[in-house]
C-alpha cells in the first residue's frame, strides 16, 4: 500500500472507530437505558426534554471551543495531538457509563455529556484532516468513503451488541441491562483500538513559515482575531454555514432523538434498534454511492436531493403508525444520511483557505453544534408545551398515554422548519465566488 492510499484509509478508518459511539451509544441504548433505566417512572415527555437537554449543553460547549482550538491547532501542527485528545476523552467517558447507577440521571447525562465533547471535538480534527489526505478531484469521495466506513463499523458493532442484549446468556451475562452496560465497554474498546490506526496512518499535516513559528495557543488566539476581521471576504462561506447550521440540525436532532421519538408513540425498543441496523447497513453503500452522485451530478444538486428526501421522511413520521413504516422509515434514512454529511465536509473544504484548514472545520463544527442546540431543544420545548395544552384536567391513564404520543408526535413535526430554510438559504450559496474568496485569503 503506497503512502497516499495508506494515509486515506488510515483517515477512513477514524470514522470506522467512532461510529460505534455514534451508532451504539447515542442513537441506541443510552436513549433507551436513559428512558428504561436511568429515568425509571419518569413521564415519557419530561425524560425525553432532559435527554434534549443534554444533547444541548454538550453541543453547546463543543461548539463554544471549536474555532479557538481549530485556530491554535493550524498554528502549531496539533491537528493529530487534539484529535487523540478528545478521542480518548470519549473512549474513557463511554466506558465510565458502565458505572452509572440504576435511577442516577443526573451522573448518566454528566457522563453522556463529557462523552459528546470528546466525540464531537475529536471530529472537528478529523474533518480538517480530510484536505491533507486527498486532493480536490477526490475529496468527495474520500469523504464519503469515511462516512461508509463509519456506517459499516459501526454497524457491526452495533449488531453484536444487539445479540448481546437479546441472548445476554451466550455471553456469560446475567441479563440484557448487563449486556446493555457491557456493550458501553465493548464501545470504550473499539474506537480507542482502532483509533490507532489513525494515529499511525495518518500524517500530522505540515505547517510551513510564521505558521508555524512561536506560541501555538497565542498564535492561535490571534489567528482567530484575523478571521473574525477578514470575515467580510467569506460571505459564501457564512451563507453555507448558514444553511447548513440549519438543516444539518434536523439530520443530528433525528439522529439523536428517533429512538426516544419512537419510543414515546409506543414502538418498542426491540423494533427501533432493528430500524437503526437497518439504517447502518444501508448507509455503508448509499454513502459510496452519493459521493460518486456528487461527482457526476454535483455536490450541491445532490444535498438539495438528500434535504427533500428528509422533510419527506419527518413528515411521514408525525403520522406513522405501524411497524413496517419505521423500517421503510429506516431505509430511506439510510439512503441520504451519509451522503448529506459527506458532501457538505467535501464541498465545504472548496470554499476555505487550505493554510486555515482545522479553524475553519472548527467553524463549521461549531455552527453543527449550535444547530444540534436548537433541534432536540425545540422537540422538548414543543412537545412539553404541547401535552400541557392537550391534557384534561384529572386524565386517566389512557389519557395522559394518548396525549403523550400527540405530543410527541408535534415535537418531531417541527423539525421540517430547519430543512425548509437550510435549503432556502443553500439555494443561494455560489461556490465559483467562494473558491475566489477563498484563493483570494490563501494568497493575502
């Protein structure tokens, strides 16, 4: 394998590791242990807001973060040393859920929470790697090729920990909340092995002249004052950003919030873990495939595409009320879902100074996060306003059940206004005049 191809696999392959974070974790059991075992005999309504909730803070502080440390990692060559930082922040969070006892919520979003930092503010250096490891001809597929990796093992994981849950036995285990503990472990072990791929793999970028020169932290500060002063160059940039805080909030709020979502309208767990595998092993190929859409048809065409196919699905999903709809549900998710995330890192990469690279994916990690703030937010807000109003005064226990579901089912619903002004305002978004921007900042 020669160097070029080791360094793009090795890239891929951090996807590889933290997925299972993403899949297991967030997406999987820590919403249903959160409901079923963390927040026992809490109203269905009141733990998904605290679940919201604390999606919302650790978004809020990654965010708060990312361009100061994508700033000071340019200016010192720290890409890789920030990226093992936060990756191994997560691996010993994760592992730490293990620890949580039964009825503890508060501990168990404390250590969700520091769990989403690292993960999250691993990603920011992970994504500013990417222009590193393949040039423009190839930078959208290589993307996607991270986001196919991702899908594909953090699905295998996700799929043993299934069994795990299902035939606690077979693995020496007592019952499937050990198993569901036990897996958070098995978690902790996969992204923090594979992570070394990586770190072996993959170069630490090389940073040339005043760059490269002095204090990395106070290079970094200042660095971050110039953006801010020259931000009047990048308007195609901000409006990109723009748009994509918007309907990237409602990609990551379905993501994050779908299984507690079906939950709430009485599905159960059992039913919406199959529809997350299903979304995994449909992802891996569909991700492969849209970053060769995007090559052909073009990058922004085909997140217009992905954008449509999700108003779709959230709408659908207000009204759904069989099983089988959750797994058509599933696989139309997992057609899009990874290539929405490739081509807006790929095509964002054409818009920024390559010499800023890791502070501009800071930006664009950072507008993620408070986008992230406002989605599972908005689905506590509007579904807790929602069962205040429904509710009778004295309800039976039919009652509060069915006002609970319609409830939940107003707090998704209001997802769809985040797609509608992302695409709006991507619709707008002029990529010849960012490259200028952007050639024009490199050269100055």
């Amino acid at each position: 394998m020669n160097k070029e191809r080791k360094s793009v696999w090795g890239w891929a392959m951090y996807d590889w590791a933290n997925s299972a974070f993403a899949t297991t974790v967030m997406a999987g059991f820590f919403p249903i242990f959160f409901k079923q075992y963390w927040t026992i005999g809490t109203d269905v309504n009141q733990s998904t807001a605290m679940l919201g909730f604390g999606n919302s803070i650790a978004s809020l502080l990654v965010a708060l973060m990312a361009p100061v440390l994508g700033a000071i990692a340019d200016r010192g060559s720290l890409k890789k040393k920030f990226l093992i930082f936060f990756a191994y922040l997560g691996v010993l969070m994760t592992a730490g859920l293990y620890m949580v006892e039964k009825g503890d919520w508060m501990m168990a979003v404390f250590v969700y929470v520091m769990g989403v930092i690292g993960f999250s503010g691993a990603n920011i250096f992970y994504d500013s790697l990417l222009p590193s490891v393949a040039d423009e001809s190839k930078i959208d597929t290589v993307s996607s090729l991270g986001f196919a990796m991702g899908y594909l093992g953090g699905g295998l994981l996700f799929l043993v920990n299934v069994v795990m849950t299902l035939q606690p036995a077979i693995f020496g285990l007592a019952d499937s909340g050990e198993a569901v503990r036990w897996s958070f472990v098995s978690v902790a072990l996969w992204w923090g092995a594979f992570t070394l791929i990586t770190i072996f793999w993959v170069p630490e970028p090389e940073i040339e002249g005043e760059n490269n020169q002095g204090n990395p932290v106070r290079a970094g500060f200042q660095q971050l004052y110039r953006t801010f002063q020259e931000i009047r160059h990048l308007k195609t940039v901000m409006l990109f950003l723009l748009a994509y805080w918007f309907y990237i909030d409602g990609v990551d709020t379905i993501i994050k919030m779908a299984v507690d979502y079906g939950m709430s309208i009485g599905f159960e767990s059992n039913d919406l873990i199959v529809a997350l595998l299903i979304v995994q092993f449909v992802g891996f190929p569909a991700a492969l495939i849209f970053g060769r859409l995007g090559e052909r048809w073009g990058v922004r065409p085909s997140i217009f595409l992905a954008i449509g196919v999700y108003i779709v699905v959230t709408i659908w999903g207000t009204m759904m009320r069989e099983k089988y709809e959750f797994y058509i549900l599933a696989v139309v998710i997992g057609l899009v879902q990874g290539g929405i995330q490739a081509l807006s890192r790929s095509y964002y990469s054409r818009l920024i100074p390559k010499n800023q690279a890791a502070e501009y994916y800071g930006f664009f990690n950072m507008l993620g996060k408070f986008a992230a703030i406002i989605g599972p937010a908005l689905m506590g807000v509007v579904g807790l306003a929602t069962r205040n109003m429904l509710m009778p005064d004295s309800p039976t226990a039919e009652q509060i059940k069915a006002v609970g579901q319609e409830a939940s089912r107003w707090s998704i619903a209001s997802i769809v206004i985040l797609f509608v002004i992302g695409a709006v305002l991507l619709f707008y978004v002029n990529d010849e005049k960012g490259r200028a921007e952007a050639e024009y900042l490199f050269k100055n």
